[in-house]
C-alpha cells in the first residue's frame, strides 16, 4: 500500500502548515486514518486520528486545539492542518493506515519549526 505525504517544511515558531496524504481508494476508503510523528532521538507518536466517516477525531495532548485532521473522502485525501506550531513539533510526520491488523506507512515528509 503506498501512501503519499507532502506538505511538510521550515517554518518559523507559531506559522502554519497543512500536510495532506493520499492513499489508494481500497486502502482509505472504510479506514480510520492517523497521523504519527518521529522527532529525532524519540519513538514514533500518534498525533491525531479521524474515523472513515470523519464522525470522530482524536488528538494527543499537545497538539489539541492548534492541529486538525479531516479527510476528503472523494479524493481518497487525509489532511493535518496544523497551526501555532511549536519548535517541539519538529519531526518527520507519517500518515498511516490499518489495514488487517497491520500498519502500513507513507514516507513521511519533514517539518521543521525554527524559534
């Protein structure tokens, strides 16, 4: 399954960025969708995640109220709006699918946030 992230960058302290990755339609379609990040030196997180029917979305802590995952259904498309960042969000970000009880993995598109 391939999935395809862009949109990450260098942007300064409290800018904005919207990362978006598409997935085959057999893939999304059906599927909750996350968002995960690895900054250097640390384990992989779950940042946010959004139900197939974008009824339901979930948040780690730290990106609550500046970061928001939606998804466009008709363009096989999950989107991470991401604003006020931090220079601790920093990290390669990685969208992510389930799919028989396996995780399959985009490449992963860097952001970078200067102070």
């Amino acid at each position: 399954v391939q999935l395809q992230a862009s949109g990450g960058g260098l942007v300064q302290a409290g800018g904005s960025l919207r990362l978006s990755c598409s997935a085959p339609r057999s893939a999304f379609s059906g599927n909750v969708m996350y968002w995960y990040r690895q900054a250097p030196g640390k384990q992989r997180e779950l940042v946010a995640r959004i139900t197939a029917d974008s009824s339901s979305t979930t948040y780690t802590g730290s990106v609550k109220d500046r970061f928001t995952i939606s998804r466009d259904n008709t363009k096989n498309t999950v989107y991470l709006q991401m604003n006020t960042l931090k220079p601790e969000d920093t990290a390669v970000y990685y969208c992510a699918v389930v799919l028989y009880s396996k995780f399959h993995w985009g490449q992963g598109t860097l952001v970078t946030v200067s102070s």
